[in-house]
C-alpha cells in the first residue's frame, strides 16, 4: 500500500518559510502585497480566490481583491493590470482564469509586468524557464517538485511521464522534471499506447482532467503518483485524474484529491509573492546604489 504524500503538511512548511520571509521584509519596511483579479462569476474561481486570500492572511501578505463584472471588456481590464503594473505596494498580480468568453487571456498575461508575473504565465518568465534560469516558476508544477522532494525520490535519472501537454500544467511540469534531471516523456490526446508509457514511468504526473483516467493497470509497481486533475465525480464529489484505491495498492508513493496539490500551489504562489517584494527591494537598492 502507497504511502499518502501530505500535501498540506508540505504546503504548511513552505507557508511557514515565506512567512519568515515576511517577517525579514518587514524589517526592511517592505510588506509584500497581491493583487487577485476576478472577472465574472465562476463559483470554482470564487473559491480559489477566496482561499489565495486566506493563504495571504495567514503568511502576512497584504492581499487586494478586484472583483469585476462579467461584462468588462478587454480595455478595462488591460487597463487595471496597467494600473497594478505602476502600484508600488502590489508585488504579485494574478488573474484568476478562466476569463469570460470574449475576453482574451493571453493578451492580459502578456500585458502583466514580468517581475510581477507569480504565476509565471508571462512569455518572458516561460523562456526563462526553458532556460533553467527563473524568478518565478509556475505554481503548481513547482508545488508537484515539492511534493517529490517530500518523499525523498530522486527524480535524477529516472523515467517521469506527465499526462497533460497544458501551458500552465504539463509542459512546465514536464520542463521542471527535465530540470531535475528525469527523462521525460509527455503524453497527450493524440499519444498512441498511453497505459504502456506510464506503466514505465517511475515518476508518474497526470493533468489531464478526466476523472478515472488513471487506473491501477497504468501503474508501475513502487512508482511515485501525482495527481494534478480536479474533478468532480458523478456524486459532485471533488476527485482527482487517478483511481485512488486501486492505485494505492501498486504505488510507492501517492497524492489525494483533495489535500495533494491544490494546497501546494497556494503554497508557491506564497512563495512567489514573497520572492517578488524581495525582487523589487534589490531593485530599489540597485537604483539608489
Ligand atoms: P487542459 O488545459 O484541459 O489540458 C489537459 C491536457 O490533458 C491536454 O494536454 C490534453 O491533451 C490532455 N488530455 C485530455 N484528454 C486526454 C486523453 N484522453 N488522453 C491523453 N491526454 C489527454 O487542463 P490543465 O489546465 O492542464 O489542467 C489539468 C487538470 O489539472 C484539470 O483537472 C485542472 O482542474 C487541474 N489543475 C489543478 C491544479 C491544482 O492546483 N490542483 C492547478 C491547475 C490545474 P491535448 O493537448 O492533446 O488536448
């Protein structure tokens, strides 16, 4: 029977060192500060907004919320993240997505400054990635690492598969995987003989989407799970890309759903807000030296 990784446990400890890190800043008189973006009504955006906010209140992060009906257009919102851009004691920006239909979110990610990008969206942060030489790393790919670290798993030099090909999920998984040295195979829609290609996979990351998409037969023996996938089961029941139970059995190591990665990419985007304030403090101190 896998072992459960605690998601929460590992997001706690990172929430704790960004909040040391609050403490340092203070002294320095800086108190870190993000801004959250909402358009429109979408209930599951309300609650991951309203939970980002309560992981600021709880590290020390001074949190704005712009909650903007669903009928702002493009223009109004460019504008806000402009206005963000210029606002000295906004460190972190972030834009709840999805966007209503008809707004265009590649435009208002490109428009977000990129030393305040927390969520490394910003095609300047992503090509840094691709270097290996960031500021920020997206979120939840970088809270899925954590969770890797946590069992003491090296990642060097072992078969690693992502299911999920996402901009925001698994091509920065995968990249961050490569990072660490795994070899890295990503699957897709397209991919032919999937369950043959994550039945090799030590490390296994499914972003797909899709509940029960990973089943036990998919499964190496002693391998690590990650599931990134947030679903609802046919009871409205919140559930994750992997067939939990059966998984279990053949796993060494495994995330549920929930309390696996959804706390963990609070906890980076933590970290991120903190590593921004810090960011624009040897900035200013660059300017004046
Ligand atoms: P996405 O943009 O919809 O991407 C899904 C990926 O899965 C695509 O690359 C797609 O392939 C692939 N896929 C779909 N059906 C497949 C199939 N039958 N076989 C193989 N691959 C298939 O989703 P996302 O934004 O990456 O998110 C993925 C999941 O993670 C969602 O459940 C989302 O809610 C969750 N998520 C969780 C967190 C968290 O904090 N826990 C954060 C972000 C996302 P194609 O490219 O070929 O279409």
């Amino acid at each position: 029977m896998a072992t459960i990784i605690d998601g929460k446990a590992v997001a706690a400890k990172v929430k704790a060192e960004a909040a040391q890190e609050v403490q340092a800043l203070a002294a320095q008189g800086v108190v870190p500060g993000l801004a959250v973006v909402i358009v429109g009504s979408d209930p599951a955006s309300r609650i991951y907004v309203n939970n980002k906010k309560k992981a600021c209140q709880e590290v020390g992060i001074h949190s704005e919320e712009y909650a903007l009906s669903g009928e702002t257009s493009q223009q109004e919102l460019l504008a806000l993240v402009e206005k963000l851009n210029a606002d000295p004691n906004i460190h972190g920006i972030l834009v709840q997505s999805p966007l209503p239909a008809g707004l265009d979110e590649a435009g208002v990610v490109e428009t977000i400054a990129p030393h305040k990008d927390v969520d490394a969206f910003h095609a300047y942060n992503v090509g840094k990635i691709m270097r290996g030489r960031y500021t920020f790393l997206p979120c939840t790919p970088a809270g899925v690492i954590e969770l890797i670290r946590s069992t003491g798993v090296e990642i060097a030099g072992k078969r690693c598969v992502v299911i999920g090909r996402s901009d925001i999920v698994g091509k920065p998984m995968a990249m961050l995987l490569l990072h660490q040295n795994g070899t890295v195979t990503i699957c897709h829609s397209k991919t032919q003989n999937l369950p043959e290609i994550c039945r090799e996979a030590d490390i296994l990351v499914s972003a797909v989407g899709r509940a029960a998409f990973v089943t036990g037969d998919m499964v190496k023996p002693g391998a690590v799970v990650i599931d990134v996938g947030m679903n609802r089961d046919k009871n409205g029941k919140l559930c994750g890309d992997v067939v939990f139970e059966e998984v279990a059995e053949k796993a060494a190591y495994i995330t549920p759903v929930p309390g696996g990665v959804g706390p963990m990419t609070i906890a980076m985007l933590m970290k991120n807000t903190v590593a921004a304030a810090r960011l624009s403090l040897e900035k200013a101190g660059d300017s004046h030296g």
